[in-house]
C-alpha cells in the first residue's frame, strides 16, 4: 500500500488512506494466517482437533458420568414451539444414553410479552410432566431484567450454580447431540484444570436463501479458521456465549462480570458478555478450549438481511464496550488481544468505508483530492493480495473438501461445490459493504450521538420480505450505491481492471433492496435446496437430532428423494427407542484401526 500511494510523494488523503488501510489490516492478516495454519493441520494431521486440543485425544467414550450438568437455555420473547421442540430432542436423547438424571435443565426466561409467557408456562410445565423422573426441568421467568443474558446468568448461578458441577450454555436456537454434549462432560470430567470447553457451532439446514448461501460460506471457512485460532489461542480460547460446557465452580468466583462506570452508551452492563468471562476464566487460571470438531453442536442463522445487521450491530455495541475493559489488571496477553481484535472487527467497517469515500472523492473531483496511485504494478499486487487474504478461510477449506471423496460427497459432489463456492463469494462481496455502512452508521449513532441498540427477541423463522420494511432499513446503502455507480460513470478515466476492482464496492448496497428481498424469499430457498446449491452434509444425510426437529428443508428433501429414511421426521418415542448416540473414537485409534485392516 506504501509502494502504491508514494509515487509523487504524499498528499493529506494518502495519508488518509493509508491510516484506514492500517486500521483494517490486522484482522486480515490474523484472518488469513488461521486459515494457512487450519489448512496444514487439516492436510498433514490425522486428527486436527486433537492437535490443538490434546486432552480430547484421551477420551474414549466409556467413561462414567458422574457430574451433575445444568443445561441452561436463556430466552427473550421466543418462539416456545421451537424452545420446546429443540430442548425435548436433547433431552430424550440423554436419556436414550442412560444419564438423563446427571443433567437438569433450566429454562431461563426473561420474556416480558403477556402471550408469550402464557405459552412458556404451560409448554415447560409439560416438558416438566413428561420428563419427571428422567431428567429434572425447572422452569424460571424474571420480571426485571438487569445484566440482560449475563444477567440471567448470573441470576442461575445465584440460585442454583452451587447444585452442579457444570454449566451448558445454550441459546434459544441451539441444539446438541448427546453424544457431543457427553464427550464435552467427559473431557471436564477428566482434566481439572478445564474452565470452558466451547463446540464449533454449525448452521441447521435451512429453506431460507439467505441463510443457506450465508451458512454454506460459514462451514467453508469456519473450520480451518477454528483450527487456525485454536492452534495459536490454546489455553486462551474463546467462548461464544452458547454451545459451551462451563465449570461452575471457578465460573461463578472468578467470572463476575463488573457493571461499566460513566454514563455514557458504553457504561452499564456488559452486552458482549461471552468473550469476557473466557479472559476472566483464563486469569484465575482455567483453560478456554475449542473442540474444532464439526459433530453434533448446531444453531439457527438469520433468515434474512435485516435480522443479520440487527444481531450484528447488537455484538457491535457489546464488542465496543471491551474498550474499557483492555486494562482490566491480570489479564494474559492472547487474552488481551482477543478483545482488542473485537473491538477492530467493528473499527474497521468505518475505516473501510472512510477509505472508499476518500478514493471515490478523488475520482469525481482529483484537484481537490490529490491522490496519484501507482496502480500498474503495486496496485494490482495489492489487490490481488488483499483479496486473496480475505478470502483465504474458504478457500483453504474449499480445497480441503474438494480433496476429500466423503466430504465432497456429503456437500453434493465436487461440481457442486465449486459452484456454490462462486455464488457465495459474489454474494459475500456485495453483503460486505452493505454490512460495513451499517456498522458504520451505527457506531456513529453510538459515539456521536449515543444511542445505544436495544436488545429484543430475533427472528428465526423464513419470511418474504415486504418492500416498505426493506427500503426503511436499507435506502442508506442503495444511496450510497448510486453515488458509487455515478463516480464511476462520471467520465473518469479508468481501465477495465480499475473499474473491476471498484464495482464490488458499489453494486451490493447498489441493488441492496431487491438482493434483500430475493434473497428471504422462502420459495427461493426451497428452489436452491431442491437444485442442491449450498448444499450442508446434514441435508445429505440427518443426523438423529437433526432429523428431531422436522425441519421444513428436510421434509422437502425427503420428499424429492420418495420419502427417503435419512430424512424423515423423528418422534419422541423414536428418539428414545434409537438407543444410546455412539460417540466417535479419538483419531489415533480409528488410524490404527485402519492400518490393522
């Protein structure tokens, strides 16, 4: 970027751009870097996640459970149908396993809606009624809300943490397999010194368009990302808030979260809560550990573009707030960093969007923006860097698919695949920017005129979206997009490689409104699942908890394929007739087993 800005010396503006390049860098690189190392692991490893997670190489899957886990679901206005449905299939499957009594669920409500708690009330009365004497159900609603999630939390910990030896988190969206819950509790119940033990969350098979396209790019890039992270994090690990197996103990001595002095949009209670109680419990002393394996740990993504920027902006405001807590005292330093790359995952949509505006003045009037790019050489090898860092994850884990006959079956054959790969990326490039004038007028929103975001229920179900509602939302970046287009045909001078590398910028807020609305449309949806686009191996063959939950996307699979087993609905009495969830044997055995063979 030096090389390509120096050419005549520096301007003002290239000292701009320069300083936004900076600020957006270091998320890259480490972005990037995740992805090379999770690639070598995948590649050269016989078990990845054994590699940057030891411990979990010494459970075998027969160890007694005998600890008490509470499994802790906490809702806001949810829908109960689908809390029930996903808390009743976890359950029948611990005890399909033998030890639904070491496990006790805690339904965690902070529900302020009238029709809503109705409904919470007699559906976990009768999970309660159904589940006696199997696994025990207690049903709790606060009336008053301080500390939000962590604050009902904190509100368990008080009332009952002093009962059980761990703690699963979960949101109202998550599900887990019990094979996947068992071999977490045996891993805490073998290594002491385990404070959190966080899954790698997937996404559920999906009828939304949106969230197939944008779920099929999270497992293309999340696993060698993980890998990557976990590799250079070790002890250090994160924790995403859900998902997660929590030694009660050390949480609730160590992991108290402090209300933020001032009055200010970052003061008071901490929204971002997750990835601070995982510093907090690495400085008493306890590991924070991923289990990078792709079994069993699932969750709902949005539905739709504007339910997506509503919870980003929501970690937005939670991730700023850790900038007053980066000199919390005793603190290790991967800790440390972890919070100050929050912080910049955020910082950088405005120095992104300060660096295209800046540019983009200096095509529409160049006399009062001097900038003079050395394009032909520096520029081209920067693009072509950047672009390649950026979207390294996926591709480091699209080749690892592509390399794997099972894998590559599992996600629809390698044309497949690749197709969908392509769609995805262009779909990424236009959300890109889209996300980042959101983010943007956010953080101005909070900083400059502080006002904070609310905390409500998401949406979780597909739906169309109505034109009023989208264009209400959305028409900043279409403006934005106008503008962009028109710089461009403004009669500024550029080659076809120039306005290749601008248009991606534009066209997604450009043509934000009807990408939105396609895009939730469910028919859509169900269009690309029946042609197999973004295909998730889950879709090619449920797992038995998957199957539980009568996805509408499975039913449609089952039916193109005759009603096909693999995707048929599962009843309660057919969960607990299933039997035990076996769990997978650690790598080093299936490995010798193979060689015996």
């Amino acid at each position: 970027m030096f090389a390509t800005l120096s050419k005549g010396g520096f301007s003002i503006p290239e000292y701009i751009l320069l300083a936004c390049f900076l600020t957006t860098l270091p998320w890259t690189a480490i972005g990037f870097w995740n992805a090379v190392i999770g690639f070598v692991l995948m590649r050269l490893s016989s078990d990845p996640a054994g590699h940057v997670f030891p411990a979990s190489r010494e459970i075998t899957g027969s160890e007694k459970i005998n600890t008490s886990t509470a499994i802790a679901m906490c809702i806001r206005n949810e829908d109960v149908s689908q809390v029930y449905r996903n808390l009743n299939a976890m359950m029948a499957r611990l005890v399909a396993s033998g030890v639904g009594k070491q496990f006790h669920v805690y339904v965690l409500s902070d529900s302020f809606e009238d029709d809503i708690i109705r409904d919470e009330e007699v559906e976990f009365a009768r999970l309660k009624r159904i589940w006696q004497g199997q696994i025990d159900v207690t049903y709790r609603r606060r009336d008053e809300n301080p500390g939000f999630k962590a604050g009902n939390i904190q509100d368990f910990c008080e009332r009952w943490g002093h009962c059980h030896d761990f703690m699963l988190t979960l949101d109202a969206d998550s599900v887990m397999a019990a094979s996947t819950v068992l071999r977490m509790v045996r891993l805490m119940q073998k290594n002491g010194n385990l404070g959190i033990v966080q899954s790698l969350v997937v996404g559920l098979p999906s009828d939304s368009a949106f969230t197939r396209v944008f779920q099929f790019g999270m497992r293309m890039g999340m696993k060698s990302y993980t890998l990557g992270s976990a590799w250079w994090q070790a002890d250090c690990g994160p924790y995403w808030g859900h998902n997660a197996l929590i030694r009660m103990k050390p949480f609730m001595e160590h992991c108290h979260l402090p209300k933020l002095s001032g009055t200010g949009p970052l003061s008071g209670w901490i929204l971002s809560h997750d990835q601070v109680e995982a510093v907090f419990m690495r400085r008493a002393g306890f590991e924070c550990r991923v289990l990078a394996e792709e079994l069993g740990s699932y969750e709902e993504n949005p539905p739709h573009i504007l339910e997506f920027i509503r919870r980003d902006l929501r970690w937005c405001h939670g991730n700023m707030q850790y900038f007053k807590l980066l000199r919390e005292p005793g603190l290790k330093f991967t800790s440390r960093l972890q919070l100050v790359l929050a912080i910049m995952m955020f910082i950088g949509s405005p120095a992104w969007m300060l660096f295209v505006l800046v540019a983009t003045g200096a095509l529409i009037a160049p006399e009062y923006v001097p900038i003079e790019m050395q394009v032909i050489g520096p520029g081209y090898a920067l693009f072509g860097t950047i672009m390649t860092m950026i979207f390294a994850p996926k591709i480091a884990s699209v080749l690892d698919v592509l390399l794997r006959k099972d894998l590559r079956r599992s996600f629809g054959g390698g044309i497949a695949v690749i197709f969908s790969a392509i769609l995805e990326i262009a779909f990424s490039m236009m959300l890109a920017p889209i996300m980042a004038i959101a983010n943007t007028i956010f953080l101005f929103k909070l900083f400059v005129l502080g006002k904070p975001k609310a905390w409500n229920a998401q949406a979780r179900q597909a739906e169309a979206l109505p034109f009023v509602t989208t264009f209400q939302h959305l028409w900043p970046q279409m403006v934005f997009g106008m503008m962009g287009i028109g710089a461009i045909a403004s009669g500024v001078k550029l080659d076809w490689v120039g306005i290749a590398m601008c248009l991606p910028v534009f066209v997604g807020p450009l043509l934000v409104i009807p990408f939105a609305i396609s895009s939730s449309h469910p028919e859509i949806g169900k269009i690309a699942a029946r042609l197999g686009l973004w295909q998730l191996p889950e879709e090619q063959n449920a797992p038995v908890i998957v199957r539980a939950l009568n996805l509408p996307v499975l039913e449609l699979k089952g039916a193109s394929k005759g009603a096909d087993e693999r995707f048929s609905p599962l009843s309660t009495d057919d969960l607990l007739d299933l039997g035990a969830d076996l769990e997978p044997a650690p790598a080093s055995t299936r490995v010798s087993k193979r060689i015996a063979a």
